[in-house]
C-alpha cells in the first residue's frame, strides 16, 4: 500500500529543487529584477539617507561642451589641465578622474597635465587626486608614468548589466600592479578607505542600492521633466519599467563649461567646494555607457559616485553582492522548503463553479466592482504618487486580491516570510534586497504545475482503475512495450496522488494542516 504521507513529502523535495534550480541558474530572477528593484527603489527612496547626495557632485564632459569649447574629441590633455588647474580654485575635498589618459600624446601636454595634477593635489585643502589607471592583462597599468607623481591610481573598471535592470553591483579591484605588487582598488573603494579602511582583494563586492530622486541644482539646468498619467501608463503597460526610469541624475552636476565660464557662479560654488567631485565624459559612442534600474542611460561616472555613496553612507555595513556563506544558504533554503510545503500540504482554496444564475451574478457582479476598485486605486496612485506610488500600490491590490479574495493564506505566509527574511539578510547579513519577487513567482508558477500535475494524476489513477476492473474484454493485458512505460509513469504520478488532495478545501485559512 502507497504511503501517501510520504509521497506528499517526497512532493515537497521535489518542488524545493526545482525552486533552487530558479536561483542557481538566475532563469527566473533575471526577468524579475526590473520588477524587483522598481519595487525596492520605491520604497528605498524613503529610508536611504541622502547624506551621500549632499558630499558628492559630477563634473560631466557634455558632448555638447565639445563645440561650446571649440575643441575637438578625444579632449587635448591642455584643456583636460585647464579644467583641473579651474578645478583647483574651488578647493575640493577629493577628486577622482575618470579619464583613462592611455593616448600617446607629446611630452608638452603630458607635462603640462601633470603639472595641473600636482597643482590640484597641493592646493589649501590638499585633495587626494584618484586617476583612472586601466589595468592590463599583465597586470602593469596602462597610463604615462608621469602622470603618477601626484595621484592614486584606480581602476576604472565596471561590472557588467545584470539581466534588463541594469548594473546592480560594483567590484572592489583588480590583483596587484605587475609593477609594484600592490592591489589595485576600485575608485569607490578607494575613495572610501576612511571609511571602511583599505580594499583588499578579499573585500567584498558591493551590491548598489540606487538613491531615489534628482539633485536640486539638476532641476535648474536639466529637463527633468517625469512622464504623467496616461504617458506613464502606457510605460507600466509595456515589457518592463525601463521606458520609465528619470531622466536626471541623482547626484549634483554641473558641466565644463559652466566650470570654465561662470566665475562667481554661487550655485558652481557651493557644489565644488569642499566636496568629492567626479570628473567624467558624457559622450555617447565611447562606451562609457551605464543603465540602473532607476535612471535610464547614464555616463559610467555615475555608477562609480552612487558606490561611493553606498560606502559613504553605510559604511562597512555596504550591502555585499555575493549571497555565498552558511547563513546566506540558510535562509534561502528554509524559503524554498517552506514555499514547498505550504503548496503541498496547505494549497489553496478551489473556487467552486456557481451551480446557479443567481449564484454567477453575484460571483460577476463581485469580481466588477473589485476590478473597477482596483483600477480607480492605480489611477489615483499614478496621478498623485507617479511610479513609485503606483509599484507599491499594486503590489498592495495583488495581496489583497490573493489573501481576501482568494483567500490563499500559504500565499500570505510566504509573503511575510519573503518580507522578514529580506529584511533581515538586508540589516543583520548585508545583503542586497534582490529576489524579493522571484520567490512568490516561484510559488504562484510551480502553484499552477502542480495543480496541473494533480489533475494528470487523477486522469491516470481513473483509467489504470477502470482498465484494472475491466470486464467486457475489450482491452487486452497491456502490450509490453507499454508496461516498463507505465511503471514509470504510475511511481511518477503517485507523487501528486493522495486522499488528501481530494478532501475540502472550504476553509483553508482557518487551520494548518498536522
């Protein structure tokens, strides 16, 4: 005789393996992410100090400045030092270039750069000056040599764009100089060395909680103009919220030229002086290009403030991007097992067919006005709130909808669950809040497999029964090519076959099972 207890169990560690299946090979979090992090931007936006915001402005190489300028692309080393010797008079607290000066240029302009760079570093405040400094495959570093007199040497490097959300991490460094045997670190871990102390190739790598809004000093100069009402609408209604990401930047910025032609310039005042200031190009063609899951298209100077903000602000607390270690795995098992479970053993309530005219009315005319509630809710959300309102209204209407309407209260376990455990890899385990969706994805997909394993169970158990108690000798035994098939598939489908899936379900919510 089948034990169906076991066959219920041996159910859950099967679903618990494809469930990690979805995370180990990133298939389904992946699509998640902008979904994910639109939802975690928009509530993060209200928590994430903006301490970072206030320290730290961009000094951008418009392509625009090339022709205010009346210069020419790649950007002659003399002007490069023009605009840090321009730099130099506004006393920064630190500076870090994110120009690779690898061209063979003639030993004047060198020396003239050079000298600009000593001269920023020996200002009144003493900045220290972070270059970049790309490092190649033999490990030596590929600029001048007379260029490092002054300056600290950082790679400029960048992690790649995860999936459609846009660069969510950020490395620590490259292994140490050919040359000099030392690590060579990432600007943002680099500038941050008084705050979390020297990176390391031990260090771990950091994973970018994006800072919400847009610099006030941004708005003065920059169309800044977010998308409204029906336009976002249609944005939300399209495959992912990209096409809604700002257009502004969150970090202060101000170009080139208005640093070499607005002397007096309070607002330019305020926002150099004293502060970190990363100096980077805004050309289009040269690569230079990242996305976030927050802004759209963006200079890659961007990504290297917004991890020294992170750094900044949490300090050695900074979110790590590797979800390696015992506890990490803990968590995440104890997830998928529970998600698992409840499907198995605590399944959702079946709607019961209306056996009436008057019963289907009342069942319609229930689902209209909660449809209509829903959408007057998201309407007024998009009006007022704009896209973060509206990510958190919606997610609010589709727990709702599952927990009072449908009454899945495995569903609002797991929510919970999914929420605390974040929360707590986020506070006690510094870990990156990603994921938050794929886990209640996971659970409403493999939900519907197995309801549709359930009922290709029954079908079979039905037609072994009735092929077993035949008595009109119109089916044969069973062809031999058949059997060793069908002993495969009745242990398969003994899995999703138990007594238990066949007893009411009226009022799932009121008692877990034993």
């Amino acid at each position: 005789m089948v034990n169906h207890k076991t066959t219920r169990w041996v159910r859950v560690l099967l679903l618990a393996t494809i469930g990690y299946g979805f995370f180990v090979f990133h298939g389904l979090s992946s699509h998640l992410n902008p979904w994910s992090q639109a939802l975690i931007n928009a509530a993060a936006k209200y928590i994430y100090p903006d301490d970072g915001q206030k320290e730290i402005s961009v000094l951008l190489f418009r392509e625009e400045n090339l022709a205010e300028l009346g210069t020419h692309y790649p950007v002659p080393y003399k002007l490069h030092a023009e605009i840090i010797e321009s730099l130099a008079s506004y006393g920064p607290k630190a500076v870090f270039i994110d120009f690779a000066f690898v061209d063979n240029r003639d030993d004047k302009s060198i020396r003239e750069l050079s000298a600009a760079l000593c001269n920023l570093h020996n200002s009144e405040r003493k900045p220290n000056i972070y270059l970049a400094a790309p490092v190649l495959a033999d490990g030596s570093l590929n600029i001048a040599s007379e260029l490092l007199d002054c300056v600290i040497p950082v790679t400029p490097e960048m992690d790649s764009k995860t999936g459609e959300s846009g660069v969510l991490t950020y490395f620590n460094g490259r292994e140490p100089d050919k040359k000099s045997g030392k690590f060579v670190p990432s600007a943002a871990f680099a500038l941050a060395e008084d705050r979390i102390g020297p990176a390391s190739k031990d260090s771990e790598k950091l994973e970018i909680v994006w800072g919400k809004g847009v610099a006030p000093l941004n708005l003065k100069w920059m169309d800044c103009r977010e998308k409204a009402d029906w336009e976002l609408i249609k944005g939300l209604l399209s495959d992912n919220p990209s096409t809604n990401k700002l257009l502004c930047p969150y970090h202060r910025t101000l170009s080139v030229n208005h640093l070499l032609n607005s002397a007096g310039d309070k607002d330019i005042e305020a926002a150099l002086e004293g502060k970190t200031i990363f100096y980077g190009a805004g050309f289009r063609f040269t690569g230079d290009r990242v996305e976030s899951p927050v802004y759209g298209e963006m200079p890659g100077v961007y990504l290297h403030a917004m991890a020294y903000d992170n750094l900044l602000t949490l300090g050695n607390d900074y979110k790590r991007a590797e979800r390696h270690g015992l506890w990490v795995g803990l968590v995440d098992g104890i997830l998928l097992f529970t998600a698992a479970w409840l499907l198995v053993f605590f399944p959702a309530e079946k709607v019961s067919e209306s056996d009436t005219l008057i019963k289907f009315l009342k069942s319609a005319r229930k689902n209209l006005v909660g449809l209509a509630i829903g959408l007057i809710t998201m309407f007024s959300a998009i009006h007022w709130g704009g896209l973060d309102i509206a990510a958190l209204t919606a997610a609010a209407l589709y727990l709702a909808f599952r927990i009072g309407l449908q009454r899945d209260c495995a569903f609002a376990i797991l929510a919970f669950l999914t929420l605390a455990t974040t929360i707590l890899c986020y506070v006690a385990l510094n870990l990156g809040p990603r994921n938050i969706l794929a886990f209640l994805a996971f659970f409403e997909i493999v939900g519907h497999a197995q309801e549709f394993a359930v009922k290709r169970a029954e079908t079979y158990f039905s037609l072994r029964l009735r092929y077993d108690n035949r008595t009109d000798g119109k089916e044969s035994a069973l062809p031999r090519k058949w059997v060793r098939w069908d002993y495969v598939v009745s242990h398969f489908f003994s899995i999703f076959h138990s007594p238990e899936d066949h007893q009411s379900k009226a009022q799932p919510c009121k008692k877990l099972p034993t």
